[in-house]
C-alpha cells in the first residue's frame, strides 16, 4: 500500500499550470519563486520553490527538444515540469508529486538581451 502524500492531493494538470505560471511570473519580477537559468548554448534549466510543496525544484529543458528555432522567441512553451524536490515527501518518491507525467505550458525563458 503506497504511503499517502502529507501534502494532501497532487494539483490536477490544469492547477499545478497555473501554480508554475503564477510562480514564474510573481508580482515582484525581481524574485520569482522558480525562474529559468540559461546552462548553455541550448538548454536552460526551471529552479526555484516548487509552488505546491515549498522545496527546492530544478527542471533541465532543452531547445534542440523543443523547437527548431531558439525557443527564448516563443512566448509559452509545453515542457514536463515535475517536481523533483530531495528526498520527496513519499516512500521511495523523488519530489511531491506535482506535475508528474503531465505537459503544460509556461512562460518561455527569456534571454538578458530582451
């Protein structure tokens, strides 16, 4: 019998998309909660709070997956962003449970030159 969640329910697909967005686009720009982080030329990394458990989320993206262009132009982009929090908050899980399977769509990241 799997360990039950002390978080309570997973958000449903359509809430944690609205948990990420709100939590990359926060009222104050200058300290989003999870924020896009280039790691080089072709891949960039979502990292910050995950917006349902509080501990620290880090999502590798790349733009060769992506697109065939840079996706830094695209406006929203669908990635799989799960929480991947340590040590997770149930037996033998890695993050919360958020997001877990599901592709949503988010703020693309943006480039320092915008």
């Amino acid at each position: 019998m799997p360990t039950p969640n002390p978080l309570g329910p997973v958000p449903s697909p359509q809430e944690w998309q609205e948990l990420v967005r709100s939590a990359i686009r926060e009222i104050d720009e200058s300290k989003p909660r999870l924020r896009w982080t280039a790691r080089d030329e072709i891949r960039w990394d979502l990292n910050g709070e995950c917006p349902h458990c509080g501990d620290y989320m880090s999502v590798l993206v790349s733009g060769v997956i992506l697109a065939d262009s840079p996706f830094e132009s695209a406006d929203l982009i669908e990635i799989l962003a799960e929480c991947s929090c340590e040590p997770g908050h149930s037996e033998g899980r890695r993050g919360c449970g958020a997001g877990r399977g599901d592709y949503i769509r988010v703020p693309a990241p943006r480039t320092s030159t915008e």
